[in-house]
C-alpha cells in the first residue's frame, strides 16, 4: 500500500478510533443528548446493514438479486460505514474466504502462531493493524463480476462525497433538530456522537469479527478454520458475528440459524423479498445444515 493510501486510510480509521475513547472523556463532562442518540442510531443501523447486507451478503456472496435501485441503495448506504467502496471492500472478503486463517488471509489473527503473545499480536493484526498495512486485493482476480457493474463503479468514484457526507449529515440533523433556527452546539455535539463515535463504534464492531471471531464462540458447524459464533456481537453487528454457520455456508442470506439468534440483516433481505425487491434469495436448506453440523464424539 502507498503512503499516501496509509495516511488516508490511518486518518479515516484513526480518528473515529480516538473518538470512541475520548467519548467517555465527553459524556463524563457535558454527556449526550437524545437528540445524538436518535442520529446516530438511524445512522449506524443504514451504515451496518448497508455492509452485512449489501458489501457482504449481496454484492460478496451473491446470496440474493435485488432489483437495481436497492442494489444502489445498499452500495450507498455501506458506504456511509468509511470502510472503503463495495468492489475494495468485496475483494478483500473474498481472499479472506480462500485463505481463511491460513496463508494469504488477509486479516486472520492465526497470521503470527499459536503462542499466546503470537495470538495476541494475530489479535491486534486482524482488529486494525491490517487496515493500515495490507496489501491490496488483486481486484481483477477477485471481482471481475463487480468492476463489470457500472453503478458500483460510479459509488466508488463517489467515495470522497459519501465520507463527507456521513460525517456532516449528522451534524446538519443535530443543527437543525430544534426550534427550527440553527444551533452550533447541538450541530458539534452530533458531529461528535452521531458522526465520530458511531463510525469508531461501527468500524470495531466491523473488526470484531474479523479478530474476535475467528478466536473465539461457538462453532456448531463443520468449518476449515476457526470461525466461531460471538452472542453478544449479534445485535450490534446485524447478525454477523453467527460466523461459524457463514464461513460453513457462506453463500446464505442468514447467518443466525439456530433458536434465539437475532439476525436483523436476514429480516430485512426476508422484507426485501416480500416486497419483490430482492428475488432467488439463497436460504438455508435444512439438510444442508444437517451435514454440517457438528455430530457428538467429532
């Protein structure tokens, strides 16, 4: 990776990083409004599903067709998340899945060793030192089939106005959300919550599965690495933290396959699909589930 592309993707990554931690500095001091809370929720839930959804389980996986506006509609809103554009994004995950946890794994925490200080540096590695440091993904090898797609071509060109505009929107709503006349301070206090922490937040929940989960949770089916099911990611995450069940059967549009598994970004492909936006969505069949899973005594 060039320098230049070091110091913009460190600067991007980097400060809403440093903004989640200097959070608790902020809402000790002046706290947060509901005002904030409201944004940035609204915010995060476009920007995550638009990744699980869009960047991962339909323009990676292919595990649905949509009807064309929501395909613009989910490369847009993944790209509100500033983790780069969909065909970057996609090329990476896609070598991930050829190599995962082994050579050539892009951001496999299994990279150093098996010692606990390797597993720990594997850690830091897979979170966000990759991030930084990786080498870029051939594309052409990877994603023929997305730099043949005209409309995703056109959002990466667009990648600069869509950072711009996921950090400003929320400052503009902030600013505007009131008596109708403008309010600075309630513009920069949404900058900074819905704009910066949500970002921080979203891009560690993005990294924990890549870190997190392929070191720990479950793993209830038969897979060549070590992905593993983290609960409590779930809900933050729009269900991809169920990544043992995706990497034994990565194609399907749900990941939370078993009782109690909240799986919002399955929902809204099941909404999609009932609305005739969203056809041949690839479900998971039971019997498949069957052969995978994991038997008593393996």
């Amino acid at each position: 990776m060039a320098t230049s592309d070091q110091v913009l993707v460190g600067t991007l990554v980097g400060i809403p990083f440093l903004a989640v931690f200097a959070s608790v500095v902020v809402l000790w001091g002046w706290g947060v409004t509901w005002h904030d809370l409201v944004i940035g929720a609204v915010m995060y839930a476009v920007a995550v599903h638009g990744i699980t959804v869009g960047y991962h389980r339909l323009f990676t996986h292919k595990s649905f067709k949509p009807a064309r506006p929501l395909k613009i509609a989910l490369a847009l809103a993944g790209s509100l998340a500033v983790e780069g554009d969909p065909i970057t994004w996609c090329a990476d995950h896609r070598r991930h899945h050829q190599f995962s946890d082994r050579p050539g794994d892009p951001h496999s925490p299994w990279r150093f060793g098996t010692s606990v200080r390797a597993l720990l540096k594997g850690m830091m590695w897979a979170h966000i030192g990759w991030t930084i440091k990786n080498e870029k993904t051939n594309q052409e090898r990877y994603v023929p089939d997305l730099l043949a797609d005209r409309d995703l071509q056109r959002v990466a060109r667009w990648q600069p106005l869509i950072v711009l505009l996921s950090f400003a929107a929320p400052a503009v709503a902030g600013g505007l959300w009131g008596e109708g006349t403008w309010d600075a301070g309630a513009a920069w206090s949404a900058f900074f919550w819905a704009g910066l922490v949500r970002i921080g937040l979203l891009h560690h929940v993005t990294w924990s599965i890549n870190s997190i989960c392929h070191l720990s949770g479950a793993r209830p089916f038969q897979t060549r690495d070590h992905s593993g099911n983290v609960w409590w990611l779930a809900l933050l995450s729009g269900g991809e933290s169920w990544h043992n069940l995706h990497h034994a059967d990565p194609t399907s549009a749900r990941h939370g396959v078993l009782r109690g598994q909240l799986d919002s970004s399955a929902r809204l492909i099941w909404l999609f699909e009932l609305v005739s936006w969203a056809r041949d969505v690839r479900w998971p069949d039971q019997r498949r589930l069957a052969a995978k899973s994991v038997k008593p005594g393996d």
